[in-house]
C-alpha cells in the first residue's frame, strides 16, 4: 500500500483555484476574455496560497499575463511594419509554453520559479 499525501487544505484549495486559472488562460487563446478572469481571480487567491508552494504558481500566472499582455501591445503595433508578426507568434508560443509548463508542475505538486523567463 502506498503512503496517503496528506496535504494542508488551504494548499489543497488553491491548487485547484491554480489549474482553474491555467484553464482559464489556456481557453483564452480561443476566448480572450477568459484571461482577464485568470488574473482577478490570481490576484484575489494569492493572499490565500502565500507561504504554500502554489504561490509560485500564481506568481507564474500573473508574471505570464503581464509580458504576454505588454508584447501584445507592442508587437502588435509592430505588425503594422511586418517585423511584429513573427514577433506576436514567438510570444503565444511562449506564453502557451509557460501554462503548460506551469500546469505540469501544478499536477506534479512541485513549485514554480516564476522569476525566470522559461
């Protein structure tokens, strides 16, 4: 028999309120708005997860909102010169790189280091 993970259930809780955050992020690439919930909700849930590992996730997350956002705007600005496009396309496939790498962890149980760039 294997050893039971006991797990405190404040961790337990956002653990899940994380993967819904990662959902909600990765629906956005389909949806948009969907990520402009992820971020409230994040900023609203890190408070409860501070001192747990899965803050790292929500720091992640929120790290991931901001650039991806902040690129959007200036490459997308840069697309009118052509140079953007490739620009645009290399920041989705990072920001998608990110939730996964992140939503992996989360379901690994293992933190983040939401300080680095991959």
């Amino acid at each position: 028999m294997e050893p039971q993970l006991i797990e405190d259930p404040r961790v337990d809780s956002a653990r899940r309120i994380a993967a819904i955050c990662y959902a909600l992020y990765a629906l956005s690439f389909l949806v948009g708005v969907t990520a402009i919930a992820a971020i409230i909700l994040g900023y609203i849930k890190r408070e409860d997860s501070d001192g747990t590992w899965v803050d790292s996730h929500f720091r992640w997350q929120i790290r991931t909102f901001w650039i991806t956002l902040a690129g959007s705007i200036v490459f997308g600005i840069l697309s009118l010169i052509v140079i953007g496009i490739p620009l645009l396309i290399a920041l989705y496939i990072w920001a998608i790189y990110r939730i996964v790498k992140g939503w992996l962890r989360l379901y690994e149980r293992r933190p983040v280091s939401p300080d680095r760039m991959f």
